[in-house]
C-alpha cells in the first residue's frame, strides 16, 4: 500500500482521477448539448459527426485528449470565419467534469436508495451501491468503450479512504475503544496474522495438488496474497455495521480491529512483496519484521499525535477567524495521513490517533457552529467517499482483465471463513481469560461473521507489479469474488442472523444528565475503591491521566477559562443549549401548546416553602414552562430583527448561535407577530403586582423597549447580559456557553459582558428563578420524540448520536 | 498452634469466599491489605481508610469512606452507621464491586444490577430514608465536582437541579404546578438507569496473585 508514492510518483493525482470519457449517458448529453449549442452557433452538422466519431474511435483517454483536440481545432477553423459568438470546449473541463458526474451519481444512488422505503431493510447499501458499479461498468461496456480504472490504488489511498477514517477517528467512541483496547489490538495484531499464514500457508498447499494447475504459485505470492485478503476492511465494516445497530461493545471490538490492523497488513505485504522477489525468508527478516512493525504502528500513532496536538494548538487562536476553523481540522488530518505515508507508516493509525487526539481539545475551542461544520463535512465526505469506493468496486468488476480459476477462488473463500472462525474462537478463548466482561459464543459468532473485506485488499492486490506477481489477474479475481461475497452473502444475512439470535441491540436512548452524573460518579467511586484495595489498577491509571491532562495539556491546548471545565459541567451546558435550541426552533412553529408534553418545574421538587415558586404560582392558568417559553421565542425575535440589520462580512459569521435553526425566520415572522400578541394577552391578564418578576418578564416579552424599566427595577439584583448578536466581541461567540450559564450569573464572563455591554446589542434579564423553571420544561420537552426529531443539528455533545450511523 | 490457626483462618477464608463469592486467592489479598490498613488489627476505623494518601484526590472521597461504615452496604437490612469494620465488613463492602460472572441468567443479572444501584443510592441517600431528596442529591453533585474550584460548586446546583427534574419528568410525567415531588426513591432510581449498564460497570479488577511489589501503600 505504500508502494503507492513510488510507483505513481510520476503521476499527479488528477491525471488518475477516473476518466469517465464515453460513458454513454454522458455522451448522449454531450452530443445533445453539442447540438443545441451549434445550432445556436449557427455551425454546420459535421461537427457532431466528428465529436461522435472521436469518441468512438479512442479509448485512451491520452490519445484521446490530444486527437479530439486536434479535431475541434480544424473543425472550428476550418468551418467557422466569423468571431465566435458560442464556442464550446469540452475537453476544457473534461477532468472536473467528470469528477462531479461520478459524485452526483454516487450522490443521487444514494438519494435513490432511501425514496424506496422496504429496499434499504433487506439489502444493505454497500450491496446495491456495487450492483450499480456493475451495471454503471457494464453501459460503459455495452457502449464499446474501455472501461475506465476508476479504483486506481492512487486514487483510493490518497483521495477516497482518509475522509472515512478520519470520520472514523474523529467520532471514535474513546472510552469503549480504550476499556477494550486489549481485545481489540488482539484481535488486530494476532488475528491478522494468524488469517494470513494460515490462508496463505494453506492456499499453498492445495495449489501443489496435481491437476489443479496452479503449481507455479509459489510460497511467497501466497502468503502475500493471504496478507492481503485477511486484513478486515473498515469502509466494508462501518458500511455494514452502521445499518444492524449492534451494540457498543460488538461495533467497536470489529471495528477497531479493522482500523488497528492497517499496520500488520502494511508490514506484511511489504515483506513478502519485498522477499518475493529474493526468494529465501531468514530469521533475521522475521526479526526485522517485528521491529518494523513496531515503528510503522508506534510511529503512524506518533505523528498523528502531533498533528493532533498541534491542531488543537492551532485552534486555541482562531477566535477571531471563526470561518476558516474547520478547515485546520481537515488539513492538519491529511498532512498527518500524507506524512505518515511518506515515511510508509501505517497512514490510518495516524488519521484515528490525529483525529482522537484532536478532538476534545478542538471541540473545546472552536465555536458551536464551526462544530457543526467539523461535523457535517466529515459525515459529508466520508458517505461520498464510501459511496463511491463501492460503485468504482462494482465497475472495476467490469473492467477485468479477469482469470477465473475454480480451484483458488473457491479455497480463498473457504479458508477465509475457516480462518476467522477458527481465529476468533481461539483468541477469544485467551481473551476471556483476561476480560471481565466475557465475550459471548453469540458475540463471538459476530465477531467472526462480521469480519468483511473491502476495497483495500482491492486497492492493495491492484499495486501488485504485473512483472513479480504473473498471478496478479488471479489474485485480483479471487480477492473482487471474496470481497462480493463477504459484502453480499455476510453484509446480507447478518441482520437477519442478529435479530435470529437476539444479540443485544445498541441502546437508541438519548443520553441523560443523570447518566452523565453517575458515569463521573462510578469513575472516581472505582478508582477510590482500587485505591482502598491498594493495587493500581485500570481506574487508578485513567484518573492518573485525566488528571495530568487537566493539570498541564488541556490548560496549553484550550484557549480562554473553559480548560477549567470538568467534563459534567460541560456536559451539562452543552446539554442546556441544545435543549435551547430545540425549545426555540419547536416553539417558533404553530403548535406551541402541544411541544410541552410534561410539565414538571421546579417548584414540583422544591421544597413548598421557598417564596419564588409561591409567587410564580399567582398565575394558575399559565404554567412556568410555557411562560418562559414564550419569552425565548420572543427574544430570539427581537434578537433576530437586529441581527439582519447587520451587514454581511465574508470573513466573519453573525455571531447568533441561534441562528443556526433560524434560516426561515422571514417565513416564520408573521406568525411569530402573531403569537406575540396572543402571548403578551396572557402574560398580562393576570394582574399581579407591577414589580414581581413575572411582570418584568413580561413586558420584557411584549416590549422590547421595556428592558430600560427592567434595569432599573433590577439593580441589586445579579444580572446577565444576554448578548446574542455582537459579531465584533471575539466572545460573542461563545455566547452558547453564556446563554446556558445563566443560572450561573457571577460567571467572569458573564461580568465582563455587563461591563462592556452595549444597550443595542443585548438585552438585559433578571435571573431569578426563571432558569430553574426553564430546566423543568426543558426536561419535559425532552421527553417527546417528535420535539427530538425535528432537531436539526443535534449539538456537539451527545456521544450516543455520533456514534450512530449518519446515514438512516 | 501456628497450623491450628492457620487451619482456622483457611476454614474462615472458605467460609467467606462461600458468602462473598471472592476466591480464596483474592481474600488472601485483601486481607493482606486490610491487615496493612488497620496497622494489624482487627478492625478497621475511618481513620485508617482516610490515611490513603491515594483518596487525597478523589472529590468522593468522604462518600467511599462512609459506605464502609453504612449497614445498609454490610447486607443486613438496617441502617446506621458503625465506628469500626473487621475483616469480614470489609469483604462485604468489596464484594459488590464484583465482576459479573460469565453465564449467569437474567433474573440474576437483574438482582447484580439492583444491588449494584443500591449501594449507589445508599451512597447518595445520607440520611437512610429511602429516597435521595434534593438536598441530598445537591451535595453529591457538589462533592462530586468539589475538585473544580467555584466554577463547579456554583454549577453542581444547577445540575442537581436538572438531573432532578429529569427524574421527576421520567417517573412522573405531568405534574400539577401544587405537586410536590419529594424524592429519589428505589424504584425511580432504577428506572432512571435503565440504559445505564451498571452491572457490567461497576467492578473493579481484584488481583488473584499476591503483587505486594505493586501495592501503592498507604
């Protein structure tokens, strides 16, 4: 795989790109578009005679280029004496052309695939997606031209792969990753290297039987060959796995080893690609083997570290250019991956580890927004990528050359599954010994069952020199046939076989602060009790670490006070402005009384003396929850007609993190005039006195230009500025993290925006129990589902929605 | 008279692991640590769990050491608190941070999980009535965040009181503006947790071998 470099060093990546040159739709637009165009042109027909004619009568895409060109030229010259008004140039734009064609197919199949409801339940995505390849391949075919290499091993390594694995890095579930790192690096290390002897060593065997004329194969091409076919596949994995909803433990044990076992497979294949030439393997190379397998993991892991480190470095001085934040994510990950590369480290461990390492401290500093951004490219990206790998798998199917040989193909697809069969039950018999939480004979079946082959074995068997390897053909057939039928036959049936067999489904619950609570609870709670047993254990390390990593790293890497955060805390201020959100966008539509299912409020659980919940139960008829409601919708309002006074800037965003759900606020404005007036007739009716807080909040509500009143009543009393709408503070943006302190009002920066506060850019409100009662209606809209779907951005910090599949 | 009593405490041992569930190897262990805690004698005082230096970090720290002092936590079914453990507390106490065995059913996983839960409720239900108040859910949260400075403490309330509306929200759906919600109890407790795996959680490795080298001493 990282004979990539060298091989094609020649070549730069866009002249690998897929040439897409006659495909026939694309042809028919062509020539469509050639006629109208001329037409229009006022040209003469042989122009379309000759584009067809170049167009079948060359395949290479080189020759191609050069003839048409030629073509056209003395076309247009030939033909044409007057200044042309429409020229069209086609060869131009060929390359990126077609770049976007194979996106937007890829794009559309995927569109396709979700608008047929049953069809996405029975056969996985992946499945259909290569069955288009194939068909997609076979037009080409059917319209006489050569199929394209479109899974160029440039391509794929360079282009399509490190999307979906920083995806995979970025989002990794740390915490079960790290409780099974154990069973997961053996799996990995041990179990790949077992799957490739032995499928190597056997594959031998049965090719020096006679008569299956395959004697020429030599040890060492199969051994290469069993390397290359026995390495997991993560696109294959994720691909599938994200569909069947398995548990946490199960996702995690298949899909780390798929990520972890890069680096044995990398070794392996440069040692016997290296040795098959030499001929004799010494113990010496074996030693050599295991040092070097030692730096290509320990140093892939080591400069996505840094990478990692310093992106988040990066990211702790970008508060005043919010708009390019995303991008250090991306590029510090792919220099990461490229540099690994460039020392043929194992490209992938350096992704997982820039991404993991970079991502609590980058979430921690970026903006709200940027977050989302981070969020939805990578979705973005890596589903386009994954998509198109297993179109392009399906046409370089078509494409060949093809050597079919009954004998290999079907021993490699036996022995593949004896292989990890026997290799998952034999390591887990080990592994058990040492876990605490047993794996199951069921979680063993999946393990086993779910270890799919992908484009990577493809990738790899595809750099094979033609001239060391005269069974490259063979082996790329027997590695495409094994990949379809782990894809089809595995990637199909084991969603049928998890439910057959009940395995523990994924637990679809929203994560709750109680959760949260008691996970920070139960971690220190364990590490004490090591620390009674007195033996350092698991806990005792892990709380080593969080503590050396809250005293020193996060206090370089995390920019302003929030370094000082502990993970609760921030946990439940992301919480509360999620819920916010979800309370703004839900209660800014129509069915305003229906988006409060439950109505619990604080005064249910406070104890019946405190004066606050006795006063703010003068308004019987109108619940806590909805008041206040109310008044963030109508805040938000007020907000938002300020903000669209403000003149759009390229270089920086409104700093509202309101705004996100808030694009259709034009459409939504003559409602809201509505509600407002219907609500300030609530508000107001019952008279209570002038100066209780429900008053205040009131005629803050219904009048904007009431809070001058406000202020006055108000002092003495803490305040906080809610200052939603000041692009020019470089803190503005963090104003989520405001906005959800409010009940924490003596909060320095709370402070420090009353001190430079502007009265046109914020609008003042008195704290008192208003954030309590605000919890209470957010706990309850918590709990409808609907209000929960119709959150569009579901926030940076549930872990639970990460890691679940972004495709539905 | 050395075999005697060694006889005796193999016999005792044997009989713990019965009730306990611990192996004999992992008794001798902890034995070898309490012995090492209680400075040799035969029980154990707050003051000997409070004089790991290791706990000095730890924001639960009074929490743990009270539950070793918690009849609930001893299985016999009264609350109190007692001024000094033997041995055999002691294992009781460490008992319920046992993993879960391999194959085990699920009526018993289900009896793992609430035993589990209760010790933690226990730890949150200071004054042993039977549901977690508000004040008492505040403090845990305040102990819990007391290593992270004013910022915490001014937040541990307000998360309290969010956590508890979530309870509240969950167990009891509507409320009455004149309702009164006055507590945690068991049953809410459990529910709450439901999707919270505690019985593959809660456990913490207990060494079969003897590793004094590893101890972390006092």
């Amino acid at each position: 795989m990282r004979k990539v470099c060298s091989l094609h060093a020649n070549y730069t990546i866009s002249s690998s790109l897929p040439p897409l040159n006659y495909f026939k739709l694309l042809k028919r637009i062509a020539t469509c578009l050639f006629g109208t165009v001329l037409t229009l042109g006022a040209a003469s027909s042989p122009d379309i005679s000759a584009q067809d004619n170049t167009g079948g009568g060359h395949d290479r895409r080189d020759d191609h280029r050069g003839i048409a060109g030629s073509h056209e030229q003395t076309n247009y010259t030939y033909t044409k004496k007057a200044f042309p008004v429409l020229s069209l140039d086609y060869h131009h734009i060929q390359v990126p052309f077609e770049i976007s064609l194979w996106v937007l197919l890829a794009s559309l199949m995927k569109l396709g695939f979700h608008l047929i409801p049953r069809l996405s339940g029975i056969v996985p995505e992946s499945c259909l997606l290569i069955v288009v390849g194939l068909l997609v391949g076979g037009l080409i075919k059917l319209a006489g031209e050569e199929v394209p290499p479109v899974l160029d091993s440039n391509l794929f390594f360079l282009c399509l792969l490190p999307p979906i694995i920083l995806d995979a890095g970025y989002f990794l579930p740390i915490r079960p990753f790290m409780e099974n790192i154990g069973t997961i690096l053996m799996f990995a290390v041990v179990g790949t290297l077992w799957n490739a002897f032995f499928v190597g060593g056997l594959l031998y065997a049965v090719c020096q039987i006679e008569g299956t004329y395959l004697s020429q194969v030599e040890l060492l091409p199969c051994l290469l060959f069993g390397s290359i076919i026995s390495a997991v596949d993560p696109v294959a994995v994720l691909a599938v796995f994200e569909e069947i909803h398995i548990n946490e433990l199960l996702h995690i044990l298949v899909f780390g080893e798929s990520l972890l076992n890069d680096a044995v497979t990398v070794v392996l294949y440069h040692l016997f690609e290296e040795y098959s030439g030499a001929g004799e393997v010494t113990p010496m190379d074996v030693v050599l083997g295991v040092i070097c397998f030692l730096i290509v993991s320990l140093g892939g892991i080591a400069v996505g570290a840094i990478y990692g480190i310093l992106a988040a470095f990066t990211s702790r001085f970008t508060s005043h250019t919010r708009v390019i934040e995303p991008l250090f994510v991306f590029v510090y990950s792919y220099m990461a991956y490229l540099s690994a590369e460039m020392f043929h480290l194992s490209g992938i461990m350096a992704l997982i580890a820039c991404g993991a390492v970079m991502r609590p401290y980058v979430e921690a500093n970026i903006s709200h927004k940027s977050h989302t951004t981070v969020k939805y490219f990578l979705k973005m990206w890596s589903s386009v990528s994954e998509t198109l790998i297993f179109i392009f798998l399906g046409v370089a199917t078509v494409a060949g050359p093809h050597a079919w040989n009954w004998t290999f193909v079907s021993v490699t697809v036996i022995l593949c599954l004896v292989s990890r069969v026997i290799g998952v039950v034999g390591l887990t018999f080990i592994i058990n010994k040492f876990r605490i939480v047993k794996l199951t004979t069921k979680d063993q079946f999946i393990v086993a069952y779910g270890g799919l082959r992908g484009a990577i074995a493809f990738s790899l068997g595809y750099l094979l020199n033609k001239d060391h390897f005269p069974m490259r053909t063979m082996f790329l057939t027997a590695i495409i046939t094994e990949i379809f039928f782990t894809v089809f036959v595995q990637g199909m049936t084991i969603k049928p076989l998890v439910d057959l067999l009940a395995v523990k489904k994924k637990q679809e619950a929203k994560r709750s602060i109680n959760e949260e609570i008691h996970t920070q609870f139960l971690d220190h709670l364990l590490t004490g009790i090591e620390d009674i047993c007195g033996h350092y254990g698991h806990h005792h390390w892990k709380d080593k670490l969080n503590r050396f990593n809250k005293k020193y790293i996060k206090k370089c890497l995390i920019a302003g006070e929030r370094y000082k955060e502990p993970q609760l805390i921030a946990f439940y201020h992301k919480m509360e402005f999620k819920q916010a959100i979800e309370l703004v966008e839900s209660g800014g539509g129509v069915k305003l009384p229906s988006a409060m299912p439950s109505q619990v409020s604080m005064q249910n659980i406070q104890p019946k003396k405190l004066p606050p919940a006795v006063a703010e139960r003068a308004l019987p008829q109108f619940t806590k929850g909805r008041e206040e409601e109310i008044r963030k919708i109508l805040r938000s309002n007020l907000q938002k007609t300020r903000q669209r006074l403000r003149s759009y800037n390229r270089h920086t965003l409104v700093a509202d993190p309101f705004e996100d759900g808030w694009n259709d606020f034009l459409l939504k404005k003559q409602r809201m005039i509505e509600l407002e007036k219907k609500m300030s007739n609530y508000l107001t009716v019952p008279a209570a006195p002038p100066d209780s807080p429900t008053m205040c909040r009131a005629r803050l509500a219904s009048d904007p230009n009431a809070f001058y009143n406000i202020k006055a009543s108000s002092e003495g009393v803490p305040t906080i500025q809610v200052d939603l709408a000041s692009p020019q503070s470089p803190d503005s943006v963090n104003m989520l993290n405001e906005f959800s302190k409010r009940g924490a009002k003596d909060q320095g920066l709370g402070q420090r925006e009353v001190a430079t506060r502007d009265e046109d850019q914020g609008l003042m409100m008195k704290p008192s129990s208003a954030g309590k009662e605000e919890k209470g209606e957010e706990e309850g809209g918590n709990k409808n589902p609907g209000l929960m779907r119709c959150l569009s951005d579901p926030g940076p910090s549930n872990e639970d929605e990460e890691d679940e599949p972004f495709l539905p | 008279m050395g075999a005697s009593q060694s006889a005796r405490t193999e016999h005792e041992f044997q009989d713990l692991a019965d009730r306990t569930g611990f192996s004999l190897e992992q008794i001798g262990n902890l034995n070898k640590r309490f012995r090492q805690l209680s400075k040799n004698e035969e029980t154990l005082s707050r003051q000997d769990l409070a004089s790991i230096s290791a706990l000095d970090n730890n924001p639960l720290r009074a929490q743990i050491i009270n539950a070793f002092f918690d009849k609930r936590n001893l299985r016999q079914n009264e609350a109190g608190t007692v001024q000094v453990i033997g041995f055999e507390e002691f294992l009781m106490v460490m008992s319920h941070f046992r993993p879960a065995a391999m194959h085990i059913t699920e009526e018993e996983r289900e009896k793992l999980r609430r035993e589990k839960l209760r010790f933690v409720f226990n730890m949150h239900d200071t004054d042993s009535d039977g549901t977690i108040t508000l004040e008492e859910y505040r403090r845990a949260v305040e102990e819990l965040l007391s290593k992270a400075g004013t910022i915490g403490q001014e937040t541990a309330k307000a998360i309290a009181d969010a956590a508890m509306l979530e309870v509240a929200s969950t167990t009891r759906g509507k409320m009455e503006p004149d309702e009164f919600y006055e507590g945690i109890t068991f049953e809410n407790f459990l529910q709450i947790l439901k999707t919270f795996d505690i019985e593959t959680r809660m456990h913490v490795r207990f060494l079969n071998m003897d590793t004094a080298t590893m101890r972390c001493g006092k």
